[in-house]
C-alpha cells in the first residue's frame, strides 16, 4: 500500500475504540508520532472526543508492535508462511470437511476485512463456521431486533438523543463507554431539562446528572420492563392505531401483567415513579448495551424493553425508540456483511434459499451453507474437542475475553493448527499460535466502519505500515489465492471491496430488506477516498427513518411483540459460591489494554485489577479496603484490590475485564465467568456467575516502579506504563528470604548499585537502585498495604531522585494522587485540596481552578462525586 506525501497533511479518519464512532483529525507530527483531534465537522461527535480519543497519539508508537510473520515463534517471509496457512487450511478440509476449519473475527475489522473474512469462509470454504467477539457484545440485539422487526436494524439516531425529553439507559454505562454521547445527553439536559433515569444494579459514573437511579437486582430487567409495559396497558397509554401493526400485542400484555416485582428488588415507590416518567413522556429514548445483551435471557431483555416502545408505537420518530448502542467501532459493519455464524452477508438469511441463491451467484462461488456455523462459545468448545483443528483468530483476544477464559486458552494451545493476525505478539492468544500475521494498525490502514446510528464512516490512512505488517483484507485474500481462488480474491485494495459489498447489498435491497447501499456501488477510488460520513440506507429509494409507519421486515410487514417473562441468571448460587459476579468496563482503557495500555496517561486512571465489594459484606468476611481478595468460581480465580464501596449491592461483586497474563495474571477475570449462553442469541452471561470472595492472605506488599519493564513472579502483581517507565502492585503469600536478591531479579539489575534499609524481622524493605546518579528503580515492601505516594514515585525513574526512598513527595511537591483527569494529568489529592483550601463547590468552579474536566469531559461524573466526598465530610465534621 503506498502512502503519497500528500498524506503529511491533516487526515480525517475516525477513533478505532467505541461504537460512538467520532470523527478525528490526524497529522503527522514530523517525530514518528500522530497529533490527534475531534474532527469538528463529523456528525457524531462534532469536535469532542473522550481521554481515549484524545489520548490515541500515545498508543501509535512501535513498542510491543508485531513486524513480520512468524511460525513457532521464528520469522518468516511473507511469501513461505502464507503458502504454510493455505496448505494447512486445505489439507485440513480435504481430510476433515469445511466444518473442521473456523475464523474468529472482530467487530474492529473494516468492513471491507470483515467482507473478505466472511466471503471466504462462507462462499469458498463453504462453512458457516466464522463467528465473531459480536456474539459476546451484540448478539442478543441482533436476534431481538430479528424477532421484533424481522431484521437486524437499529431504528434511533444520535439526534433522538437531543431531541428526547426522557432518556432512559438500561445496563449501559455511557458515561465511561460511550463518553462523547454521554456529554450530548447531559449537553441536552443542560439545554432542555431532559430527563434521565439510569437502570443499572451498580451506581456508575452515569448516575452523575441522573434524575432516576433503579438499582435493580442483576438480570431482572425482564420483569422490570414487563411491570412497565402493564403500567402502559392498565393506564391506556398504548397507540391504538400503531398496535393494528403489531402481532402479538394481547400475549405480551398478557405475560406483562403476571409479572411481579419481587426479582427486581427495587422499591415499589422507585417503579412507580419510573413508569409515571416513562407515561409521562413520550419522547422516550432508551439506551441499552452489555447489561443487557450479556445475559441468558439477553435476547428477552431486548424484546422486553421493544415490547414498550411497540405497543406506545414510540419508534422511528424523531427524539423516541429503543436504542442499542453498540460496543465497537465497527460492530454494525460486521452486522451487515454478515460476520456472524447465523446470518449471510447483508441481512440475508443463511436459512433463505433465495437468499442463498443469489449471494452464491453474486460471488460465483462454489457453495454456501445452509446451516449456521457454531457460535463463539460453542466454537471454543469445538477447539477444545479437537472437532476443530485449525483456527484463525482476527484482532481479537478470546484467551482473555470469552467465558471461563482459561480452559479457551488450553484449547487454543492444544489446536493443530492456529493462526492469529494481531498486531502484536505480546497477547494471551497469540503466544498460544503456531503462526502470526502481523497486521496494519489503525491510523496505517484503509476502509469504513458503521457506528451506532449507522453512519458510514472512513478511516483513512495517515502512514505507512512498519516493517512486514499488511492490512487484514490483504492477508485473507492472498489466502483466498493461494487456496485456490486467484481471481475471485484478486483486489486492488479496499474500494473495490466496499464496492462489491455496496453492489451485493443491493440484491438485498431487491429482497426488500433494509441494509441497501447499493447506491454507493459504483463510487470512483478518489469518491470512496473522499467519502463523507453517510447514514444508510443509501440506495435508489433513499429512506431515512424505520419503522414509524409500524412496517417491518416480517412476512406479512407486521411488527411483532414478543411475549417474555423473567428468569433467574443461569449460575446458580451454591453455598460455596454465594455471590453473584458482575463485570465491564473502566473509562480509560480498551478490552485487553493492548493499545490503550500503552498510553502513561490512561494508565495512570486506575492502575490495577480491582474489586467492588459493599462496606457490609468487606466487613463479614474481613475485608479491609486497599487489601487484596481472593474471587474464585467453579472455574477459576483472581486475586484483586479490595475496593469497599456501596457502589454495588450486598452480595454482588464488581470487576473490571481487562487485565490479561501480560499485565496482571491474577486479574484474568473471565477465567471466573461461567460459559452460560443465551438459548437464542449464544451470547454468553458475562455479567452474572456466581463466585465466593475471601481476604487474600497476603504475607508482604509491594510496590515498585522502574524505567525497564519489571518482571515479578509473586503471587499477585500488576504492571501499568507510566511516562517514566512503569509502576507495579505486587504481593505474595510468603515473603523473600533475600529482599535484595528479589528486588534485583524483579529488575532485572544484577549488578546496579543499590541503597537499602531492610527490616527482616517486620518484613518491611525498601530498596533503590542508581545509574550514577539516576534512579534505575525502586521498591517498597511490607507486611501491610502501603501508603506511599505512587504517584510521585511513578514519575522519578530516570531522574535523580536522592530521597527516593522515603517513599513521600519533598514538602515542596505535594503528591498529585490517582490521576482523575487525564488530559491534564490532575489528580485527586489535587481537586480535594482545591476544594478544600479554595472553598471550590462546583464541577465548574474547578475546571476554572485547574482545568481539570474541561478538554474531553470524561472525567466529569468522578469530579462531581469527589465534591459530593467532600461536602458529605463537611456535613459529618
Ligand atoms: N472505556 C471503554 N469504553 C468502551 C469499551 C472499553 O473497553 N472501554 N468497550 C466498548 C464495547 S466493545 C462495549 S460492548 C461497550 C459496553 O458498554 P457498557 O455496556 O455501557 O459497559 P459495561 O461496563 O460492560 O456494562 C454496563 C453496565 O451494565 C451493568 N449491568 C450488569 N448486569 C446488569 C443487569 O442485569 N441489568 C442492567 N440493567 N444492568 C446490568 C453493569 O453494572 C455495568 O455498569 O463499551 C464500549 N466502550
Ligand atoms: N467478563 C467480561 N468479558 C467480556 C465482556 C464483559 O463485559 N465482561 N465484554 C465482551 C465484549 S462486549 C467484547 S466486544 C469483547 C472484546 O474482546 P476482544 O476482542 O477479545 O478484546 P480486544 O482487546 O479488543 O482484542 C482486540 C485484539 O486485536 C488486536 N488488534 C488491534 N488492532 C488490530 C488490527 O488492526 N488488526 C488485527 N488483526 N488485530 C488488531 C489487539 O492487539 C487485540 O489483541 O470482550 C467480551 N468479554
Ligand atoms: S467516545 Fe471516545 S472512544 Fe468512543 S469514538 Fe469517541 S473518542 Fe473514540
Ligand atoms: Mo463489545
């Protein structure tokens, strides 16, 4: 792929991270890096991005970066180990069949990657078997989507979100997910007074500015949406026109009013005020993500929360409908090629023949199936078994992310045969391959992704590629040709492929289904190259809104509302395991932290693996705040940072999803999660097993930082970037007979000079070790939690640093605490002293102070709350 000079200029493309999909300005910066901003002309954020987005110029350096291809761990050319993947890949169908193979894609391909993977497997290959980390994030939307309108289509757009006058967010916490539309929403209450009720068993960040909080209890949404749609009915809030479009609506009702409130737990005041909102407006948009699709009864969640908007005949109109925002940037795009085991390519039926028909003409393939292929869950399993025997995974990390994450990683160490396309080699999936391909990062690579509200959107190029990396579309046709289909895989590059894909989204739309592009078919390069963001359908027949007039894309054009009724999370409580697990996201780092790890300034948010635990159940089982807990499940465990909060509910734990075997062993959270699916949807139930937490018992903490990478082999340890080098939490059952010799292994500085004070007998050391006059590193150790200032500490390696081990900022250099705001790099000691000592008493008045929460915004929510910390002080004094 060549890159012109003319390319040094500003390049708009878009943020690789959340389905929010912003548009962004990128330049080089003339020293190897990328100067990143809000693109201000993209619908989607019109400017603004989160600590993410504008922290992606940390993430494009060459550290850790996977530069050319390698089979068992050696360097190969291109050509010999292409050649190798196509030859295991058909000796592999030849003795085994085509479903003896399978792809593990993403839905943070472009969707030209995402065409390619899914025409290979499904037209040439002639297996359904390619599923996608889709079915853990969007699965359950999908198939209610399907059941409700006969297709997979989001009906809301971003603008519903301004125009609303309620907007209620089930099991999604937009606030740290999708930030630059939390900040429209709150931009809208600021304007209007939108109203906003938030349904989420824990208090997030998205609780700030909420005029409702339900804590329900965890996966009862079913019973809490059918006591709302009861609520409709006996107050005659329905639209009796709109219903004459609807199947179903007497059996819904029906189930509805049988509900109770008993499994919600909430308060029978809090549901009425709820439903009296929900009546009371009729602008209604409701936001929903993962607390909702990753559950066993996410598809009825979804139908549920549709029931509602149906029978109010609130869809499709401006400032009302249901709202699924999506996790990934190109989650919708990989929805309509079609990447998921059970669909064809755009939102044609794998079950259709007519469908199948025309796709397999379109393409002049050999065979499409006609059954789906297995789903990510069952398709591990199928690895496990040995059924599958060669595998590619595409930019994903299933070791870390699928459910009981640890028997997924023995599996894939034990396949015959497994490729992974990364973009390095430093994950928990790819040291477990027999090949990796080394692929084109964001801001090297070409193509479009589809966000939320199904704008289309570029991401452009703004550098070469480093070394061998090639782009995905590019390592699956040079397969695709080398298995023996030179000419059908024969692209010039990325247009042509949208091309193809925008041609065959016609035949769709000839089938009257609604993903129809077809009017971009015949975009010129230098077009496609141009390409504005666009909001589909973009066919002859430009449409712009769904399902307002109450047709769907059902056999008849009926709308259908699908009777549901509440269930029990799959895990079932045992007496060893009594508590329920609930997991997600925090606001500054990304899945599996392979990029945004990389960053000092998302890393400095929250350094390490933690746990929610409420005050009452830390105290029963004695456990102190800033102690470590031991969280174990019928299939694995983790040790985590005890955080006491009242955040979340008696008997319900919180941890976060990103730390791996790379950053903290003991902090691979799926290895709890039970592999429980959905029976519909097969996504699994990430956010409900059942667990059993007790105090680890911990014989010495530590903590360290360095200007190298430190390797520790305790016990418990996690390792975060900083700007000057890295910092790590450690700690063990047993203390090191020989501190020193244990710190100069960590290090790996067998030889530095080093300055001391040990205490064998309390178990206490602290030990530093100097270049000249340079700190190399630094650890402190004791029996106890440490109160040290760390973030002080982080930033002296590298500089002289006399009193380093002391462990405490000089007097004249207060320690800035936890960074809160990232793009200032403002910590928490830092806003409560202002608060404190400068009388501060608004988010406002700080962001005055010291800027903090005044660039991107994202810290905001966590502001509020520490002047709420600070006013609850006062009040107590
Ligand atoms: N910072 C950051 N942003 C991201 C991502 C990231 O990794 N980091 N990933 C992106 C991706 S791929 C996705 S899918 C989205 C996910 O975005 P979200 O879905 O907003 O994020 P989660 O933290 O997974 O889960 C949201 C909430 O669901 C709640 N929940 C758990 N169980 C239930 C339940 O039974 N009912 C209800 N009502 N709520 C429940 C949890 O307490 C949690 O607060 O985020 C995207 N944005
Ligand atoms: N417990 C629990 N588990 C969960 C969830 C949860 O809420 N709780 N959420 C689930 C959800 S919603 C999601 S979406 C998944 C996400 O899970 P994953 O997709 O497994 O996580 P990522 O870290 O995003 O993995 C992306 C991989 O692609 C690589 N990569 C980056 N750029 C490129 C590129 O251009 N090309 C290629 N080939 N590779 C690239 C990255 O280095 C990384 O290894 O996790 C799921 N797992
Ligand atoms: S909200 Fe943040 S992470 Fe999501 S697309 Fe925008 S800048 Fe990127
Ligand atoms: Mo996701």
């Amino acid at each position: 792929m060549s890159v012109g000079p003319e390319i040094a200029a500003e390049v708009r493309s878009t943020c690789p991270y959340c389905g929010v999909g912003c548009g962004i300005l990128l330049r080089q910066d003339g020293a190897g890096g990328v100067a990143v901003k809000g693109d201000p002309e993209h619908p989607a954020n019109r400017g603004r991005l989160c600590s993410k987005g504008a922290a992606l110029g940390e993430t494009v350096g060459l550290e850790g970066r996977l530069l050319a291809p390698q089979v068992n761990g050696q360097e190969r050319g291109w050509d010999e180990t292409l050649d190798l993947v196509a030859h295991r890949f058909r000796r592999t169908i030849a003795d085994h069949g085509p479903d003896s193979v399978a792809f593990y894609v993403s839905g943070q391909m472009l969707t030209e990657d995402y065409y390619v993977a899914n025409k290979l497997m499904k037209g040439f290959i002639g297996s359904a078997n390619i599923d996608t980390n889709s079915r853990l994030c969007m699965a359950s939307t999908v198939a209610g989507h399907r059941r409700a309108f006969g297709t997979d289509t989001v009906p809301g757009t971003y603008e519903d979100l301004e125009e609303a006058d309620l907007i209620v967010l089930v099991g999604s916490n937009l606030a740290w997910c999708h930030p630059v539309l939390h900040q429209r929403v709150l931009a809208a209450k600021a304007a209007k007074g939108t109203k906003i009720v938030v349904v989420d068993p824990r208090r997030t960040a998205t609780c700030d500015g909420a005029d409702l909080h339900l804590p329900l209890a965890l996966g009862s949404d079913v019973a809490l949406f059918n006591l709302l749609l009861a609520a409709i009915y006996e107050g005659g809030a329905f639209d009796r026109d709109y219903i004459r479009q609807v199947e179903g609506f007497d059996a819904a009702v029906t189930k509805a009013m049988a509900a109770s409130a008993e499994p919600t737990g909430l308060r029978s005041d809090l549901i009425a005020r709820f439903c009296k909102m929900w009546l009371g407006h009729e602008k209604v948009v409701t936001v929903y993500s993962q607390g909702v699709n990753q559950s066993s009864a996410g598809t009825d969640k979804v139908n549920a929360i549709l029931n509602c908007h149906l029978a109010t005949g609130r869809i499709g109109k401006p400032g009302m409908g249901p709202f699924s925002v999506t996790g990934q940037p190109n989650a919708m795009g990989g929805r309509e090629v079609g990447g998921l085991a059970n669909m064809l390519a755009c939102h044609m039926a794998l079950e259709d023949p007519g469908h199948r028909a025309a796709v397999r003409s379109f393409w002049d393939a050999p065979a499409v199936p006609d059954r789906p292929g297995l789903k990510a869950v069952e398709m591990f399993r199928a690895v496990a078994e040995g059924r599958i025997k060669a595998l590619w995974v595409m930019h994903s990390n299933p070791a870390v992310t699928l459910p009981e994450a640890d028997a997924v990683q023995d599996a894939i160490a034990a396949c015959d045969f497994t490729v992974v396309s990364d973009i390095t080699a430093e994950t928990d999936t790819a040291r477990e391959a027999h090949v990796l391909l080394p692929a084109a990062a964001w801001s090297e690579k070409s193509g479009t992704v589809t966000n939320s509200d199904r704008t289309i959107s570029r991401q452009r190029a703004v550098r070469a590629a480093p070394g061998q990396a090639r782009p995905d579309w590019w390592h699956m046709a040079e397969i695709g040709r080398r298995m023996g289909w030179p000419r059908t895989f024969d692209y010039s590059g990325p247009a042509e492929i949208f091309r193809e894909h925008a041609a065959l989204s016609g035949i769709a739309g000839g089938f009257g289904l609604d993903f129809d592009i077809s009017g971009l078919a015949g975009i010129s390069d230098s077009d496609y190259d141009r390409l504005a963001p666009v909001r589909w359908p973009v066919a002859s027949r430009q449409g712009g809104r769904f399902f307002a007039d109450g047709r769907s894309f059902h056999p008849g054009g009926r709308m259908r509302m699908v009777p549901v009724a509440w269930r029990a999370p799959a895990a079932r409580h045992a007496p060893r395991f009594p508590f329920r697990l609930n997991t997600g996201r925090i606001r500054d780092q990304w899945h599996t932290m392979t990029r945004s790890g990389l960053s000092p300034r998302l890393s400095a948010h929250l350094a390490e693996p933690f746990v929610e635990i409420h005050p009452a159940d830390a105290r029963r089982l004695k456990i102190a705040p800033d102690t470590l807990a031991e969280v174990t499940s019928p299939s694995g465990r983790a040790i985590l940072r005890a955080q006491v909060t009242d955040s979340v509910q008696p008997g319900t734990v919180f941890a976060p999803m990103h730390w791996t075997g790379q950053t903290a062993p003991s902090g691979r959270i799926d290895a709890l999660v039970a592999a429980a699916t959905d029976p519909i949807s097969g996504q699994p139930e990430s956010k409900a097993s059942v667990c059993a937490v007790a105090p680890f018992a911990a014989g010495y903490y530590a903590f360290a930082v360095s200007a190298s990478m430190p390797a520790p082999r305790d016990d418990y340890w996690a390792r975060a970037r900083t700007a000057a080098g890295w910092r790590v939490e450690i700690a063990g059952r047993t203390p090191p007979a020989d501190w020193d010799g244990w710190a100069r292994s960590l290090f790996d500085l067998p030889e530095a000079a080093a300055e001391s004070v040990v205490d064998p007998a309390r178990g206490a050391a602290r030990i530093a070790f100097h270049d000249g006059g340079r700190l190399l590193a630094a650890v402190f150790a004791g029996p106890e939690p440490l109160g040290l200032m760390r973030d002080h500490l982080a930033g002296l390696p590298g500089a002289e640093a006399p009193h380093a081990l002391s462990g405490q900022a000089p007097a004249d250099m207060p320690d800035p605490g936890p960074t809160l705001c990232s793009c200032f790099g403002v910590g928490v000691n830092t806003i409560l002293t202002a608060i404190e000592t400068e009388g501060l008493m608004s988010v406002e008045a700080i962001g005055a102070a010291l800027s903090a929460g005044t660039n991107c915004g994202s810290c905001r929510p966590e502001i509020a709350a520490l002047l709420d910390r600070a006013g609850r002080k006062e009040a107590a004094e």
